[in-house]
C-alpha cells in the first residue's frame, strides 16, 4: 500500500495535473493527536485496523481531492463503476468522430441556403452567413411565432429572441402570459428542441430567415405576429421552418453533406492517435466495444477509417477500425432503434455496401456489420444488457435520454461546448463573485424580520443590482443566449437534462484516456435547501467543543 504523501499523478502528462504538484498533507504546525491516526498516516487505500483507529479531521481542514485539469476531467452525475461495466458502445458523430467547428456549422448552413434557393426564396439569401456565436443547444424554437427561446429546467422562460432580435421583457410577457412552457409543450409540434449540434446551424438560419422577412421592404409582418404579408402572399413562421426542415432534410438525405465532408476529410474532422489507443485498452482490460450510428455504411467506413489512419504503437499497427469492435451496427435510425419500433437486422455487404437478403439471426457479431435493427437485437448479440452496458453519444434525446429509458444503459453524454463553457466561467468569476455578495446582501435586509413585520424595506436597488450581475454573468459565456447550462443563479433546460439523464459527460470521449479503466466515478452529494445549512451548523459546534479540548487543540 502507497502511503498517502507519496501520491503520485495518474495522468500521461502530470504537468497537466491539478495534483501533481501537491504537497504533503503532513503540516509540522499541526499537532499530533493524541487518539487515533492521523490522515497522512493512513496508507492508500486504508486497510480495515487503519480506518477503525483513524480520527476524522474537521471538515474544513481537510485538503483539497485531487483532480485533473477541467479539459482532461469526465464528470459524474451519478455513480458509475468502470469495473462493473461490460460492454461500452458508441455513436460515431461527434463521439468517435469529432468534427472541426465552425467549418463543419458553416458547411451545412450553406448547403441548407442552396436547397431553400431550389425550393423558390430570394436568392439574397445567398449571401447569409452562419453565426457561430448566436446558438447554443437547448433552446427552444417556437415555430408558431417565430421565436427563439431559453428555458430553465422547469420551463420558465429566461429569454427570447425574435430572429435576432431580443424580445424586451414586456412583449415576452404578452406573446407567453405565463412566462412558463409545461413539460408536455416542450418538445411538441410547435417547441422544437436543439437537442444536437447538427441542430445548429438550422437554428441560425431560422432566427436569419425571420430577421429577413420581418425587416424585408417589400413585407408588412401581420398583426396576430405568426407571419409576414406580400400582397396575396402570406408567409407564416411555422411555414418558413417547415421549408428548412425539408431543406434540412434533403440535405442529409441526399447525400450533399456527407459528400463534401468525405472529400475534405482533413479540413472537417479531428484526428487523434489517442482514439485507437483507448479502444485497444478497452479490450486489454476485457471490455467489449461496439458502434450504434444513424450514418450509412458508406459514410461510417470513411469516417472511421481516416480516425483509425493515424500513427500508432507497433502492437496496433496493421489493424483496421472495425478489429476494436464487437458489433457494428450502422444506420440505426435512434431513437427509434431503442424502442420496439426498430427495423429488421440485415447484414451489410462490406464489399458493395448493400444489405443482404433477410433478417440476420446468428450469434457471431465479430467481423461483420450490420444496418438497422433494434436494442432488442443488439442484447442478443452482446449477450449483455442494462447496466452493465455504457453507452457514449452527443444527442441528448436520441443517444442519452432514449438508452437511459428504454433500455437502462449507463450514459455518457459528449458536450464539447464545455470547452467554451471553462472559459466563460474563469471570465465571469468576478461577477460571480459579486452576485454572491449582493445575495447575502439581500438576505440580511431581511434578517430578523417576521410575520409582525409591516413596513417592507425598499430592496430596489439591491435587486436591479442582481439583475444587472445576472446579465453581466450571462455575457461571459454568449452575448445572446448566455450559459448552456445556466442563467444566473438557474439551471438552464439543456443542464437539467444532463444532469437527470447522463451519467457521465465531458467536452471528449478522449478523456477517459487519463482515467484507469476501473475507476469509480463518484458524484457529489445532492444537498437538499435545509441539508447543507444544519450540517454546517452541527459541524461548527462540534468544531467549538473539539477546539477546546487538548486533543485537537491547535493553539
């Protein structure tokens, strides 16, 4: 056993380690106690005899956990143990293929501009240009009225954009009354949710597309706010985002994207040695692996290829992409692939790409790959389902959310915009800072008040304050939209989400790399508003008492 001052950094790159530099534990200022043994006394992992005779430390001295820097760090939401997993699956796009922002956003707004010009719209679209600053994932677009919404996680309305314009608050309180979106709205017909990063660029077009009309000279927008007039012409918001999906659609489905990126593959996709060599310490430690993709076989052979055509340790060279997989399945049409909606399973023809002949039925997976199908089918080959499978996506509803439910897989959401998101924290410290403050300040203009009370103290100021540090806060992040994950003091939708059905996330699927392959991810403890308050309370005059004793006085 490793005493607990000789901890060393796990981590490839110790430099890159918050740990690496940590002192001892050990202060030669602190006495010895006189009961029991100390925290740097106990080995690592403690045995049973040092835990019965080992004395809890105040809570306040205890050091820093180690961890690694943000960028490399995966993050728990709920408890997950590496050792107990069997099988870990993964999408393609954007999991095991990490596409080169904002070339890829810029590519497919055009295309989808170019399919809107084939379908009859000005072609002064032509000269719309995609905004990488403008979306964020889990807004909400209210196709009837042609706005853009964000929500915190239990529908509360935090800010609206008309286009590109933001609603002041007044006429958000007259398009939405309540202020609120209930749970069965979100999602519907008419509030759609940007749920994927390929959801982006759609987003974008939409708010140019009403910004356009709206502002169009040769357009009167009407009075019931659901459209724009051009003579007999009538054109409705929920119209003009039909046209984009369908255009949105045609581009998917015929090909031109897909094309356009397989014919520039350097300039749209990320390679990393690190990705093969993770796989291949999967199965060094006995974890089966496979690939579930919505992509075809064409396009899922291009892509993984050029992942898998980097430079690698001698023992892997030679190996193709599909040698570090179990079960390859691919246009899987998720969600519905996680309900009993799913498709037969035929095998693909690796050497023409077409499907063959009949459901496949057999129970050897390896070397072959296979389109549609189901969970169903999927369990049958892995021989494994539930828990013990971890499944790692970026589509909050089709990748997480659907395996969560329908299948109780562990998740493991992908979110690369947590890279903007550390950044957009470390510049908002100051302000955060300050809202904590004005916080407190608030709380003590009510300190010992009570329902006798009948003069109410004018907190009008001290509120505008608050309000103001909110917005400065949100500007950190993105000047429209603010946080994905917060606004204020509030959890965003898209946070709320995460965190209810990921089990783990982080900016890459890569950093697992910098974890041991049977490490237990631990989440921090959910306090409920009175738990962290009596807690403290209870330490502190557990504290007092011990600091008056000779046991642990520190004088």
């Amino acid at each position: 056993m490793l005493p607990i001052t000789a901890y060393v950094c796990p981590s490839p790159n110790p430099g890159h380690c918050a740990g690496s530099s940590r002192h001892s534990v050990t202060d030669p200022k602190r006495p010895k106690r006189q009961n029991g043994l100390r925290l740097e006394e106990l080995s690592l992992p403690p045995s049973r005899d040092e835990l019965a005779n080992y004395q809890d430390m105040p809570v306040d001295d205890l050091p820093e956990t180690y961890k690694r820097h943000n960028d490399q760090r995966v993050f728990c939401n709920r408890n997950l143990d590496l050792s107990n997993i069997e099988y870990c699956g993964f999408d393609m796009d954007y999991t095991l293929a990490e596409y080169i922002s904002p070339a890829v956003e810029e590519l497919t707004y055009s295309l989808i501009v170019d399919r809107l010009l084939e379908m009859g719209y000005d072609e002064e679209l032509k000269q719309f240009r995609f905004n990488p600053d403008f979306t964020i994932r889990g807004l909400i677009i209210d196709l009837k009225l042609g706005n853009i919404l964000k929500t915190d996680g239990y529908g509360f309305i935090l800010r609206v954009y008309h286009g590109n314009q933001l609603l002041p608050w007044e006429q958000v309180i007259e398009r939405y009354p309540s202020t609120f979106l209930y749970s069965h709205e979100i999602g519907s017909k008419r509030f759609n949710v940007v749920n994927t990063l390929f959801a982006l660029p759609e987003t974008s077009l939409f708010a140019d597309m009403v910004s356009y009309f709206d502002n169009h000279e040769k357009y009167t927008r009407t009075d019931d706010h659901l459209g724009v007039q051009r003579g007999q012409v009538y054109l409705s918001y929920e119209s003009m985002y039909t046209d984009l999906r369908h255009a949105v659609d045609k581009v998917h489905e015929k090909g031109y994207l897909k094309n356009e990126i397989a014919a520039n593959l350097p300039r749209y996709v990320k390679q990393d040695p690190a990705l093969p060599l993770l796989l291949h310490r999967f199965r060094q430690v006995g974890k089966g692996l496979f690939v579930v993709t919505n992509s075809d076989y064409k396009y899922t052979q291009t892509i993984m290829s050029f992942l898998f055509d980097v430079e690698v340790p001698d023992e892997l060279k030679g190996k193709s992409w599909k040698d570090y997989f179990d079960v390859i399945i691919v246009s899987a049409r998720k969600p519905a692939f996680f309900s009993d909606t799913g498709t037969a399973l035929r095998e693909v023809d690796q050497e023409t790409g077409a499907l063959k002949l009949g459901e496949y039925t057999g129970s050897s997976p390896h070397g072959r790959v296979f389109a549609g199908g189901s969970v169903e089918h999927l369990n049958f080959l892995l021989q494994c389902e539930g828990k013990r499978i971890l499944y790692a996506g970026d589509h909050i509803f089709g990748d997480v959310l659907k395996s969560k439910k329908l299948s109780g897989w562990r998740t493991f959401l992908i979110m690369p915009e947590l890279r903007q998101e550390f950044e957009g924290l470390r510049r908002s410290a100051p302000h955060y800072e300050h809202l904590k403050n004005l916080e407190f300040m608030l709380a003590e203009v009510y300190r010992g008040l009570a329902s006798d009370t009948q003069e109410q103290p004018s907190t009008t100021e001290l509120i505008k304050d608050l309000d103001n540090t909110a917005v400065a806060i949100d500007g950190s992040f993105n000047k429209y939209f603010g946080s994905a994950f917060r606004s204020g003091t509030k959890q965003s939708l898209f946070a709320r989400q995460s965190q209810q059905y990921a089990d783990l996330y982080s900016s890459t699927l890569l950093n697992l790399i910098h974890y041991p392959l049977f490490y237990m991810f631990n989440s921090a403890m959910d306090e409920l508003p009175h738990e962290g308050r009596g807690w403290r309370e209870h330490l502190e005059n557990h504290n007092k008492i011990n600091r008056r004793s000779p046991q642990v006085n520190r004088a």
